[in-house]
C-alpha cells in the first residue's frame, strides 16, 4: 500500500450559493464515508481561502512571511484527501469518485517512500 494526495482544485472567489453547495457537501461525506469503509482513508479536510495563507521563504539567510498564497491565480488547493491505496491506478478510481462528488479537478500525487514513512 501507498499514500496518495487528492487536492481538490477550487476557483479563486467566494464558495458557491448554498443550494448549490449543500448537494456537493453531502456528495463528498458519501465519498468520504466509503473511503473509510474501504479502509482507504487517513485524512481529509477543506482548507480555508488562499487569502489566510501565508509563505515563509528564505532569503539571504533569513526567513521572510509573506502574507497571502505562494501563487495566486484562477484556481487554489481547496481540500485535500489523504488515502491508502495499492497503486496509482486504485487511486485514480478514488479521483474519479471525487471529482464526481465536488464538481472539480482533482490532482492525485503519491507520496514517496512507504506508508511507514509518513506515520508517528
């Protein structure tokens, strides 16, 4: 087994209007829900607007906080799922789900090394 990432890709501006949103919300608990069942998941969670985000980068050795996303532009990581799956193909399945769920992109990205790697 691996650990995947699915980051959900959101547009940039506000979240959509509740009758809209509250379909999609009971979607990704279903997903969310199966993903468990299967015994595939370790994480998930939406992340707050790009705008509450901050960078930490060095420069000229010191570390300078930029307030704001590392790249703005049209699209943000929205959320993200964090799963268990046998190869990158299981976990495609798993992105199809989700993408049918949220209506949005989903980029899958294998973590490296083994699952052990990433546990306390």
């Amino acid at each position: 087994m691996k650990h995947f990432l699915l980051a959900i890709q959101q547009p940039d501006g506000g979240p959509p209007a509740p009758e809209v949103l509250e379909p999609i919300m009971r979607h990704v608990e279903t997903f969310n829900a199966e993903l468990k069942a299967a015994d595939a998941w370790v994480f998930a969670g939406g992340l707050q607007p790009p705008a509450a985000a901050a960078v930490a980068r060095l420069r000229e050795g010191e570390v300078v906080i930029a307030e704001g996303p590392y790249d703005p532009g049209r699209e943000h990581v929205g959320g993200l799922t964090i799963l268990k799956a046998r190869d990158f193909k299981e976990a495609l399945g798993w992105a199809r789900k989700l993408a049918r769920a949220t209506t949005l992109p989903v980029e899958v990205r294998e973590f490296q090394g083994e699952m052990l790697d990433h546990l306390p």
